[in-house]
C-alpha cells in the first residue's frame, strides 16, 4: 500500500501527538492512542530545540531529525509536511513548501492576520500540484457534518440567528508559562481567539456563513497576568439580515459548549459537540405568525395536545468519535486526496475565515466600534504592530 511520509516542523505539544499517531506510539496525554491512518506514515522530525531534540531521538531513533525545516523539505525523506509551530510562522514556511513542490497540511490557524494568509492562498492558487489543507479536525464531527448538510439543503429555510457559547478552553496560568511567545501580541498574535476558538470560528461560518458586519467586546487578561484576550463576545451580522452571537473565554473551569441555529422551519442544538437536536417544524415560522390566532397560542403555551406536540418533530444524533481519531481522519483524508484525488475535508484555502473574522474581532475590540468582515487588512496590521510596540517583547510584523 502506498503511504504518505509526513514531516512534522515543530515537536511541541501537538507536533509530539502527531508522532505517536503516525507511528502508534501514541498521542494526546491521557487520551487514548488511535491507530495510524492507513495511508499515513512518519517520515521526518524538525525542531531547533535541543530537548525536543533529545527526546525524537530516544523515542523515534529510526526516523530522520532536522533543526532546518529547509533542509527537511529537501531531504526526500518526506511528501507532505505538518506545520505545528507558532502561528505567525505558518504562512511562511506553506509559502515555501509550496513552492518548492511540497504538499503542506497547516495547523490551525492559518495564520495571525489576513494578509499573510492571502498571501499563503494566492501561492496555492499558482501551484494546483501540490496538497493544500488545513487541521481543522472538528469539522470530522458526524454531528457538524450533519447540520452543515441539513442547514446547505435549505429543508428548513434561512438563517434567522446563531448563539455559540463555547467556553471549555480552561487554562490556568501554568498553561501561559509554557512558553514566552505564548499569549503575546508579538508571538503569538493574541489570545483565545488565535489559539482556542479557532475550530468553532471555522464551523461557525463553515455552517452558518460568512458575517458581512462585526461588533465585538474583548476583554484582556482577564482573571489573567496576560496582555491578551481571553474573554470574548461577538456580535455579527449577515448579508440576508441574520445575526449572530459567539461567545468564548477561557477562565471558566466548568464550561459550556453550545450551538443553537434558529431558522425560518425549526431549530438545531448541538450540546457539548456531542448530540445534536433538530426540531422541525409542521409549518414554518412565517405561516404560524400569519394563521394562528391567540386561542391557538395558549393552547401553545399550555402544552395541550393541539400545541407543541403538534407544532415540531425531533431528530436526535450522537457523535462517539474519541479527540485523536478526528486528527487522524484528517491527515488519512489528505493523504488520499494526494495519493488518489479525494476531495479535502478542509481545503487550506478556508483558513482564511477565520484569521478575517478574528481580526474583525479584535479590530472592533480595539476601535471600540463595528467593523466590517473581512477587515482592511493594512488597517489590522498596523494596530497589532501598536499592541506589538507596547509588548517590547517582539519586532513588528
């Protein structure tokens, strides 16, 4: 059978997960250890750490290590790479890849501000013989796929609202110490919403589309010695008239993860990523409004039998895939979309919805005001090369 050698830049906490899956040798801390994608294998180590270093070569001593990406890329050891280093080095290193024949599977996100991003397309664009794709590993969730499916086929009519509340990004400030880039302007390039909530931003739009205007409310270091955001508030708008609430922050030890899409036909809520209700209604909300008098309302209201059980279905789905597994789906899609043209699950291209509608956030966060989506992206750069100054940590962008 023939396999994909992926070369992993950066053996960190997620670079050192993909290793053991690649290899069987295992993957997230505490998690079990899914099986290797069939048509995947480890071919090459990167990282210019001395321990990281140390320990791919006690652990992975008959794989190829590098501290050169470059040279990694040239090596022939390898056909597609895996980018699991600091965000603002993602576009750089898929640029390059690209354009020296390398198929590149980026780690969320794609990026830290828009430009770069686009920049990291429009070369895709020019080298269609290459694999481009991004980690967004959650949109394998039977669940999202089945909403997404559901909320494209137009069965239940339009868009009327969407409210995500999904704050189980604990983090407490050990989480902060790992590393000095972390939860900097200059690093890193912000807070949760760079780091955590980047796979709800892209299922978000991924379902419910891209929002045209932004308003946001951010706040910094909250409950927090960081400079960042990491609690965040977003109100959106769409094209059709829609709207749109996210909410996210990662001070809050219990947590709730919650999706709710209201349409003209019904409603879908999704608890947790892990079961989806959709109630259909017998009629949509339009003829109820127009044809039901105040009689029929408090026989609603009341529970009689003319009421709700008569007014909506229910559908219920469960997803029981385990976290690894979702990792796993991913890069064994990417390998067959270059071993046999199999459509990508998530198209490096997508990635940029999300850094635009990040950067809207913050943007509006820091104009105090409503932004539109996508942002001038001069305009972005140079109040995150502001935050950059007032850091002193980092050289601008």
């Amino acid at each position: 059978m023939k396999k994909i050698r992926f070369g992993l830049i950066g053996i960190g906490a997620q670079g050192g997960a993909y290793a053991g899956f690649l290899t069987g040798k295992g993957g997230f801390p505490g998690m079990p250890a899914p099986e290797c994608p069939p048509h995947c294998e480890l071919g090459a180590l990167c990282d210019i750490d001395p321990e990281k270093e140390k320990m791919c070569r006690e652990n992975y001593p008959e794989y190829p290590f590098y501290t050169d990406w470059k040279e990694m890329v040239a090596s022939g050891n390898v056909d597609a790479v895996i980018t699991t280093v600091p965000h603002y080095l993602h576009p750089e290193i898929a640029i390059y890849c690209l354009e020296h024949g390398m198929n590149v599977l980026v780690e969320k996100p794609a990026g830290v501000f828009a430009k770069s991003v686009r920049e990291m397309n429009e070369c895709a664009a020019k080298h269609p013989e290459t694999a481009f794709g991004i980690m967004f590993n959650q949109r394998t969730n039977k669940l999202y796929q089945k909403i997404k499916e559901i909320v494209a086929s137009g069965e239940m009519g339009e868009i009327r609202r969407s409210n995500w509340i999904i704050n189980s990004w604990w983090r407490p400030d050990s989480y902060y110490a790992q590393s000095e880039w972390r939860a900097t302007w200059g690093g890193e390039g912000g807070g949760v919403l760079v780091n955590q909530a980047p796979h709800q931003l892209d299922l978000w739009q991924w379902i419910c589309g891209i929002p045209s205007k932004v308003y946001a409310k951010c706040l910094y270091g909250c409950h927090r010695d960081i400079a960042v955001e990491n609690d965040v508030t977003i109100v959106t708008e769409y094209p059709n008239g829609a709207t749109g609430t996210f909410i996210t922050c990662t001070h809050d030890p219990i947590g709730t993860d919650r999706l709710e899409i209201d349409l003209d036909g019904g409603k879908i809520v999704v608890d947790s990523s892990q079961t989806a209700t959709v109630y259909r209604l017998k009629k949509d909300e339009k003829e109820m409004n127009e044809t039901m008098s105040m009689m029929d309302v408090a026989k609603l209201t009341m529970g009689n039998a003319s009421g709700a059980d008569g007014m909506y279905t229910v559908e219920t789905f469960e997803n029981t895939d385990g976290w690894g597994v979702q990792h796993t789906t991913v890069m064994e899609n990417f390998a067959l979309h270059i071993l046999e043209g199999t459509d990508l699950l998530a198209p490096g291209s997508d990635g940029i919805n999300g850094v635009n509608l990040a950067n809207a956030t913050q943007l509006s966060s820091w104009l105090g005001k409503e932004v539109d989506n996508p942002v001038d992206e001069e305009l972005y750069l140079s109040e995150l090369n502001k935050k950059i100054a007032e850091e002193g940590k980092f050289p601008a962008r």
